[in-house]
C-alpha cells in the first residue's frame, strides 16, 4: 500500500486531497510540522532536507508534490483528473499545475518564513514585504484565467489540486483581496470538495 | 512551426535546449531581458506578468518552462528523454524534474535580484545571505544522488535539461563548491552537450 510522509498545512495536503478524489487507499505517515519530526533521523533518510511531501511505494521512495501527483496518476490512473494529451484543456492543465510552484509558492514560503517560522527578532519586514507584493502579481493571472470558468482546465483536474492548494493557503494569508471575485469564488468551490476537507483536516 | 519567446541567461534557455535535443525546428523571438521588451503590451499579452519562457504553438500559448517541456515531450514525442512509465528510472526522472522549481530556483531568484537586478541600494543583504545558505542546502541532496551516476534518471533525460539548467545557473553564481565535486563534475559533462552550448548562448 502506499504509504504518504505527511505534516499538517503543508503541501502533503496535496497528495492527500489527489488520493481521497481517486478513492485510493493509503497509509499515513502523520509527523508534527516541526523540527523534532521532520528534522529527525528517520525522516532525514527519506529526504535529505526534512521536507514533506514524501511518497513511499514498495521499493520506491519519491518526494517533490508535483512529481508525487505526476507518479500517482501515471502508475495507477488519473481517474479523469489529467486531460488527454489531444485535448485543447492540456496545455492550460500543464501550465497551471506548473504554475504552483512556479510563481505561487515561492512568495508563500518568504511569508510564512517571515510571520510564523522565525521568531520575532529574526523576522525580515522587507522581504516579507516584498513578498506580500510578488504573491498578488501571480494570483492576478489566476483570477483572470478563471473568468467564467469554474476549474483552470475544463472540469476538475489535478491542476486545481496543485495551485487549488495554493490558492487555499494564500485565502489563508488574507492575500485574496476583492479585486480577485473569480479567484475567492474558486477557492470556495474547491472547498465545498470533501477530498479537499480532508486534506486540510488531515 | 512552434514559436519560442525568449531572452539570455533565463528559464527559456532550457526549451531552446530541449528542442535542440530534439532536433526540432522553431522560430526564436529573441526579446532583451529588460523590461522595454519583456514588460511590453505585446509580451504581457503573452504572460500577464512579462515573463519568459512562452510557447506559441498556433492556437496555442503556454508558459511555465516545467509545462512547455511537458507539452512539446507529449505532442511531438520525447526523443527517449523521458523514461517510461513502467521504468525503475520513472520516479527519480519526476523527482529531479520536479525539484528544479521547487528547492533550487527559488533561492536562485533571490540571489539574483539582490546581486544583478536591484540597484544596490536597493538590496537585501539579509535576504541574499539567507538564500545562499538555502541554495548549497537544496544543491547537497543533487551531489549525493550523482554519486556514482553520469545522469539523474539513467540515461540523459529531460530532467538533466530542467535541473541540470538550474544547477549550471548555480555554478555560474559561485555555489557549487570544492564540497561537491559529483555535481561540479555533472555540470561539466552537461556543457559539453552541443545543445546546451547553442541553448546558453542564444
């Protein structure tokens, strides 16, 4: 059975979420989001840096979200949540998932690096700052994509997994203001999902 | 024909790469990386927020390079730059692929904004000395998983393209030290390849 290395708030939520819409089961390896778990030996021997998501199948041991949601899907079905390769929805489903990790997640990590992670005295204003400003220049493009749209790729696919994930966590940071009504309605909607109340439960 | 827009020294030197692996023909829309070209109405029609690369492919535009190398691999075929699904290599080629947005080029952006791109008075001292650190962290686990290995994923993949073209951008910024010689030795082998050549000087 697959077993998932897992943290609350955390990008694991994403391979939680992708596993309860496939109906999969698996085994859940849930760690504190802290040091004393995620620093430790054994996780360590997983990924050499601490972080989750971590993916173990049998002999294989995986980390990365993208490349656990891409594994998933190709070794045991997409359960309709990846466009064909011929379907005009493909190339918007390969930019947006891209597009999570690509321009999103980078401001969130400074942000929460710089508010929650780091103690007070060692919090950057100036980069959080800047930060703050970089997130809302790559959520515009979402909000404009979602313009009479209720997914980013025809019907729901695992691209509102990966940047719906993002966008939760940036509602979360208070970074959807009301010039984003697509964006806010999105989130919304994704929320309303059982798999996606269960990953940020878990 | 596929129509490329580009500027040196970024993200789109790794699709120029790519096709060039392919050997597949296109047209370069070879822009400044300066705002005059990449923050104007014609790119920003392009990319919302001017940014590089972008594929045209008749109806079709995308950006993301993690998602236009995707696309081309799966409507044009991958020239066995990706393993199969079914191969023991399938997991590390997604990890590795995956892992270029996701830990390296993050701190890459920083270090470059605050060493090239900001006038001096503008940077951040604290926030670049934080992402050199981040940076040698992310570059350890490439090292330790070359031990040995010519590639990432067996044989030359697209994933030596992604993060092989992260890792020679490391290279060039100082930080792959005298502590990390299989990745300052891969990084070599991957310049000796005549279509990284053509993709670094277009």
């Amino acid at each position: 059975m697959l077993k998932l290395h897992h943290a609350p708030n955390s990008r694991s939520g994403r391979i939680v979420w992708l596993l309860k819409e496939l109906d999969m089961p698996f085994e859940l390896n849930a760690m504190a989001f802290h040091p004393k778990d995620l620093k430790s030996d054994d996780h360590r021997a997983r990924h050499p840096l601490g972080r989750v998501p971590v993916l173990e199948d049998g002999d294989v041991m995986i980390y990365e979200s993208g490349a656990i949601m891409e594994y998933i899907m190709a070794r045991y079905g997409d359960g309709g949540l990846k466009p064909a390769v011929d379907s005009p929805d493909f190339p918007a489903y390969l930019q947006w998932f891209h597009y999570s990790e690509g321009m999103v997640m980078p401001p969130i990590n400074i942000i929460m690096v710089n508010t929650v992670l780091l103690p007070p005295d060692r919090r950057d204003e100036n980069a959080l700052n800047q930060a703050k400003r970089l997130l809302g220049k790559a959520l515009a493009p979402i909000n404009e994509a979602l313009e009479g749209k209720e997914y980013l790729a025809g019907t729901f696919s695992a691209a509102d997994i990966q940047l719906g994930h993002a966008s939760i966590m940036s509602g979360r940071l208070g970074m959807i203001g009301d010039d984003m009504p697509n964006l806010a309605a999105y989130v919304e909607r994704l929320q309303q999902r059982p798999a996606c109340q269960e990953a940020f439960a878990a």
